[in-house]
C-alpha cells in the first residue's frame, strides 16, 4: 500500500534559518505529492502541491520539487520567520488508492525563535 | 462561503455512548471525507465518500459508521465510544479527491 515517512520532529530554528524537512514516499500509482500545514488550534490548510514528475510547487516562500527517482517531496525554505512555527504534514494521493484519498506522513513540528 | 464546518468543536463521552459528529461543506464538492488525528501518526482516513449516496472505507473504519444522503452533508457516527476513539477528527471535502479543504475538527474525548 501507500506509504509517507517524514523526518520526526520538533525542529528548532533560529528566525532567518533554512529550512528543510524531508518526505518519502511509497505509491503503487502515480501520486500527487502535497504539503499541509496546521498552526495551533486549526485544521490543516494546503501549502503547496506537484501533481507529476519533477514540478516544483511553491507557496509563501516554501517549495518542494517532486523527484520520482528519489521517491522524495522535501520542503524547504530560505529564510524561516516566527509565523512558520506550525506542523507540517507531508500527504499523497493516489487515484489507484481509497477515491484519490489523502495519505499523511506522521507531521513535524517547527518551532521558530526571535 | 463557509467552506468545511465542523460539530461540536468538542465532545466528552464515556465509554459505551454513541454520537454523531457534524459536518457540512457549501462547496458543493463530490468527494468528502472523515479523518482521525492521534499524536505521532498523521492523520488516518476512516470513511469517505465519493458522492451522495456513496461510501466507503479507509484505513481505521471500525466503530464508526457513515451516511451520504446529500451533497452537502457526511456526519460521522460513534456507535459505542470507546477509549480507544480518543482524537481529533478532521472532515474534509474535495472536488476530485486530490486537494482537500479541512474543516476545524472535533476534539473528543471518551472516559
């Protein structure tokens, strides 16, 4: 079955820090990769999406290109600020899969200091 | 547009009861869907529905059951909460299945 492993957290930066955090994924298809994000007390919104080999999606400063050889979907971002503390879930969905239903990794926590 | 909307925003039951969580979307989206949180794990897909009418399983469907008598509409049933069903539920719509708008989830507890 689908399967999506990201790095656990928390992850702790410095505000202005880079940031990476790392997604794999198991698919039996051909998946649409997608980032989530979820501040405290809210549900999840979308961050950034790729649907095919090799699209980069981006969204308020984050991006994360999809690679296929690498089975990979890591988020990154150049210059972290204080409003990026949240969880960050890595998803796919598959339309081999439960209706094209999301399929989450485990989230990672950021926390960013002044 | 209201979007996703979820109740109530928070539950306490013992174990044994059953209930119904709320959820309505005014996207007039196909696919809706109901989701668990529990700390570590991601979010699991418990039910889900294609279009009114039409439901399924996903990946922890037991203890809960699901109807889609219209569009706008998919409540999530407990049938006799256990302990086990402590979470944060999220429901959520979409148009195709692929990108999903979240509602604010129900946090519940079952003592």
């Amino acid at each position: 079955g689908n399967s999506v492993t990201q790095m656990e957290g928390p992850v702790t930066l410095s505000e202005e820090a880079f940031l990476t955090i790392n997604c794999t994924y198991t698919a039996t298809g051909y998946p649409s990769l997608f980032w989530y994000v979820q501040y405290p007390g809210e549900g999840l919104q979308l961050l950034l999406k790729a649907t095919k080999a090799d699209d980069k999606g981006s969204n308020k400063g984050f991006e994360a290109t999809y690679r296929k050889e690498t089975t990979s979907f890591h988020l990154e971002k150049g210059s972290v600020q204080v409003s990026d503390s949240a969880v960050y879930f890595c998803a796919l969905s598959d339309y081999n899969n439960a209706g094209n239903m999301l399929t989450f990794g485990g989230g990672t926590r950021l926390m960013v200091k002044p | 547009n209201a979007g996703v909307t979820q109740t109530p925003k928070f539950q306490v039951l013992k174990t044994g009861q059953s209930m119904t969580l709320q959820c309505a979307q005014d996207m007039n989206h196909e696919y809706m869907s109901w989701y668990r949180q529990d700390p570590g794990m991601g979010l699991r897909l418990i039910h889900y529905s294609v279009g009114a009418g039409i439901t399924d399983q996903g990946e922890v469907p037991n203890g809960y059951n699901v109807s889609r008598s219209t569009t706008e509409d998919f409540p999530l049933r407990l049938l006799s909460a256990a302990p086990s069903q402590t979470s944060v539920y999220f429901c959520a719509s979409s148009y195709d299945g692929g990108t999903q708008y979240f509602g604010p989830g129900t946090r519940l507890t079952v003592l």
